[in-house]
C-alpha cells in the first residue's frame, strides 16, 4: 500500500511508460497491474493485496505485533518496497518482471524457499518439468493444518493440493472454455506449447495451436484466466496430451506447482519458518533479498 502510494505520488498524474498490453494477430501478451486504476490506490481485490477486512486483527497478538512494529517499512535504499507476495510459490520465488511491466526489482527475484539455496535453472524445459513433476522440500511444502489455518480461509483450506495439483480438461470442455475466456476461437484444441518460463518454471509464454488458429498469449495471469473458469493456481504447469487421434488429443492433463504468481513473499513458506522459530526480520529478508526494514514514523 505505501509503496503504490509513494509510486502514484512520484507518477504525478503522467502514467506508466509501459503498455500493459500488446496484441497482434498472433500474439497477446497482457498483465494486469494497480495502475489499471487511477482514481484510487489500491483495490481489495487479488490485483492489488485481496484485503479481506480487519476480523483477523482481532486477535490480541495480532493486535501486540502491530504496535510493536509500528513505522517498520521495508526498504530498497531509498525507496519503499514494492512488497508483493502469493500463497505458494511452489519451491522457487518469480522475478517481478515476468509477471508485470518489464522494469527488474532487486529484492523480487528467484530464490529456493528452503535453508538450502540451491535450485535447478526452471527456465529451461527439461529442468522445469522434472521441477514441476516432483515435490522437492521447500518451506511451503506443507499440509500442516495448524500453519495453514494461519494464512488460508475456511473455503481456501478445502484445498490441500497447491504446492503440487492436476487439472484435467476434455477436449471439447478446453476448447468451449478458452474461446469463452479469450473470445478468440481455436477450433480444437491441438496443443499447448511452453514457449518462455521465468525462474520459477511458470509459464511467460504459451503457444496454443488450434484447428483454426494458433496464438501465443502471456504473461501468467493471462495464462492462467484463459485455462480455466476462474483462474489456475499457476502458470508452473506441464502439458499431456492423452489419447490423440489423427493429431487431435481427447484429453489434456496439466500438472503444476504453487498458487499465485510467486513473486516476493510466500505466505504458507512464511507460516512454516514461523512455525519453526524463525523470527519475522529473518523471514521477511529471506524473501525480500537485498532488503532492509526501517523506521520511518
């Protein structure tokens, strides 16, 4: 919130030199960010920070932390941080600039969410699909209910599989679903082609070849919008195509990893290294990378 105040104030009424959307006719790449809106700065909903009302700051120790850190902010030498977060970065945290404009942030870049900082290159094929097909230890890889219940909703805990799920589409449903989601009518669907992942093996670019017309769409939200009701977990995913015939598949298996584009703050990894001791500078630094908090009021 303070950082997209600071940034609107900066703006001063000019807007942003980056159009957040580029269309020819084969190739659309969009992301949806807080400047698509300039009568105010911030909305409730997941385009900005999904604020959910302050029932939860009830809690007397919610209550005891907020006064305790009172004027902290975190830092980018002189500049507030842009402190995006998601719920499950499904092992490895995405640059900014592969999910909004092209403009790289220092302290919202890859990391392995795990004491060890090790992690495979998720931006080629081969590691992003081995990646994405296992479940390798992170901190957000967790089904502990008592951490979850921290971070998730009643309705939001029905779900158990988001560091690793599978979606199944038939072929007749994938494509009804996309031409209604895109208004751009494929035909049927022939394949899903991963064309460019970020560094957390979600999906920048995917290619979608139909019987009528093949695209390329980007960046991960669209991804995600265009592939399913609402929206995927992720854009991390790989593709099966299952019992094709004469080149069209009857059914399309996407396996995936995390929930939400990934970048910055992994709020269930966040719960667990609280859960195991960690204290909340430590968590917040392990995920801002480069970062510093501040007293400013």
């Amino acid at each position: 919130l303070l950082a997209q105040v600071e940034k609107n104030f900066n703006l001063n009424g000019s807007v942003t030199p980056y159009k957040s959307c580029y269309r020819d006719s084969e190739t659309l790449i969009r992301w949806y960010d807080r400047e698509d809106h300039d009568l105010f700065d911030v909305c409730a909903d997941d385009h900005c920070q999904r604020y959910q009302g302050i029932t939860r700051a009830s809690n007397p120790i919610v209550r005891e932390v907020i006064k305790e850190t009172r004027g902290e902010v975190l830092m980018d030498n002189d500049t507030i941080c842009d402190a995006r977060f998601s719920k499950c970065c499904g092992g490895v945290t995405e640059k900014f600039e592969n999910c909004w404009e092209p403009v790289p942030h220092s302290y919202l870049t890859a990391l392995r969410d795990d004491e060890v900082p090790s992690y495979p290159d998720l931006t080629d094929e081969r590691e992003a699909e081995q990646w994405i097909r296992t479940s390798p230890e992170a901190f957000c890889n967790t089904k502990d209910k008592k951490v979850l219940s921290q971070v998730l909703n009643n309705y939001d805990q029905e779900t158990t599989d988001f560091y690793r799920w599978k979606v199944e589409y038939e072929q007749e449903e994938l494509s009804k679903l996309i031409l209604k989601r895109s208004g751009i009518d494929y035909g049927q669907i022939l394949d899903l082609v991963p064309v460019e992942r970020g560094t957390s093996g979600r999906l920048v670019r995917l290619k979608i070849i139909g019987t009528k017309r093949t695209m390329i769409i980007g960046k991960e939200l669209e991804i995600r919008r265009t592939l399913s009701p609402s929206h995927l977990y992720s854009s991390a995913f790989t593709i099966d195509k299952v019992d094709v015939t004469n080149g069209i598949p009857d059914r399309f298996i996407l396996t995936g990893a995390g929930w939400g584009h990934g970048v910055g703050l992994c709020q269930i990894g966040a719960a667990v290294m609280g859960e195991q001791g960690y204290t909340y500078d430590t968590i917040l630094l392990h995920y801002y990378i480069g970062a510093t908090i501040d007293k400013l009021y």
